[in-house]
C-alpha cells in the first residue's frame, strides 16, 4: 500500500533528478552523471571490481589464487556516494527509471558479445540469471531488481534469460554487524538449482546478474550452486561494485544494504 501511494505521488510530480532532487527530464541529471565512476578500463579479471595500476597480475590482489565461484566479472559503475543514493532510489523506492537509465549507461560502454565481455576467446554462454530474492523480499518489493537489469543485459547480448533456475532455498539472516567471513557463512547454501533444471545443466555456462557486489558472497554463493549442479563455468555482472582500493572500514557493505528498511515518504 505504501509502495503504491508513492507510485502515485511520483507520478503527480514533475520528472526529478534522482539525486540531487532538480527538475529535469533525465532520472539523473547532467551534473549528477558526471560523478558516475566506470570500473572500466582498470578491472580484475576475475571479481571485476577496481584494479590497482601498481599490481601488475590481471587479477586483483584480494582474489589473485583464489576460486571466487565465478570464473570471471565484470561490474559497471563504482559504488560511491551517489551510487549509493541512486541505488537506493531504484531498489527501495522501486524508482525503475533510474536503474534502466543507469542499466542503459553501462550496456552502452560494454561488448554485447560473451569473448570481449569477459576476455575469453570462443566463449559461448546458455543463459542470464538474476540473483532471485526470497519469495517474501519479492513480494514487499513488488519487483526484483537483479531481474530488471538481467532483461535489459539478456536483449543486449541475446541471450535467454532464466527466472526459474537459480532458486533461493532458504531466507538469509540479517547480516548486519557480522565480519566477511560470517557474511560468507551465511549466505553459503542459500541458493539452489529449481529441480525441473537439475539435470540439465551439465556443460552450461551462465551469467549471474546482481545489483551489488562488495566483498563477492552472493555471487560465489549462487555460481557453487550452479557448478554443484553440473554447471561448467559461471560468469558475473553487477551494476556496482565497491572500490577495494578504498580502506575496508570505509565501504559500504552490501549486505547491510540489503537489509536496509525502505525509507517512507
Ligand atoms: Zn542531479
Ligand atoms: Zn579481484
């Protein structure tokens, strides 16, 4: 009810920047745009988050020798201070136009081929995967986010894109106040394969689509299911990532993030 009664305000008002709050015809504006950060060209092969220039192996150092789950990422924007409120608006105040706006942004700066996308010569990928929320998150929010983004990426590669295969087996504690390693456990068998795909993934490859990506929990969480499964390989796209040249204390948590209340109007 509350959600609907701020649909309806949104649309008496006038079109707003969803930052800076400004009159305007874009869901962001010009000046706010411009402290949009791309990850691209620095990124790690592997988490696809911010590379530093000093390090010189393709990957970063935080997941150089690591399996990760997923065999490779990539993420569009990094996940500053109007990353943060952009985001916010999109998944909380379900303000679609600013995350199409941003999904189109990152589409537009990115291969829609599998081998430039990901660096992997005669890479050939099956299917797009949004990481699903739990039935009763998707409910509150009307809509899931991560799917919304998979739809647009699934046109601009064309490739299919899959809602009833990565499933969420169990409802995941809040994760507030817990250390990476915590964070990890938690999350680590919350997702599954739907059993109607269970045998039908041998020699898959997939995209996993999620809004978010800071420490890599969720997306390693969801590509050991699909590899458990049968899966060959797992790939990774998130429309932010934190920056880890940032001090840890100083990033912004994504599963905190999740658990954020949506604000009221
Ligand atoms: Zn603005
Ligand atoms: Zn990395």
């Amino acid at each position: 009810m509350k959600q609907l009664l701020r649909r309806f305000v949104q649309l008496l008002l006038p079109a707003r920047c969803s930052a800076c709050q400004r009159t305007g015809p874009d869901a962001i504006c010009e000046q706010c745009s411009r402290e949009l950060e791309l990850v691209i060209p620095r990124y790690c092969m592997k988490c696809g988050r911010r590379r530093s220039t000093e390090y010189s192996s393709p990957d970063c150092a935080e997941c150089h020798g690591l399996d990760i789950g997923v065999a490779r990422s990539r993420s569009g924007y990094i996940y500053n201070e109007l990353g943060r409120t952009l985001l916010a608006d999109f998944k909380f105040n379900g303000n679609l136009a600013v995350g199409q706006e941003l999904a189109e942004r990152v589409l537009a700066r990115i291969p829609t081929r599998a081998p430039r996308l990901f660096d992997e010569p005669g890479l050939v990928l099956d299917a797009i995967l949004p990481v699903p929320l739990h039935p009763r998150r998707r409910r509150e929010r009307r809509f899931n986010q991560s799917e919304l983004l998979s739809r647009m990426l699934a046109d601009h590669m064309r490739l299919p894109m899959r809602t009833d295969l990565l499933v969420r087996s169990r409802e995941t504690e809040t994760q507030v106040g817990l250390t990476q390693a915590q964070r990890r456990s938690n999350v680590s068998g919350a997702f599954d394969v739907s059993p109607r795909w269970q045998r039908r993934l041998t020699g898959q490859r997939f995209i996993v689509v999620d809004d978010l990506m800071t420490t890599g929990s969720t997306l390693a969480a969801c590509a050991r299911a699909l590899r458990r499964r049968g899966a060959d390989a797992v790939y990774g796209l998130t429309l932010f990532s934190t920056n880890p040249l940032v001090h840890p204390a100083d990033r912004l948590a994504e599963d905190d993030f999740h658990n954020v209340p949506p604000p009221l109007i």
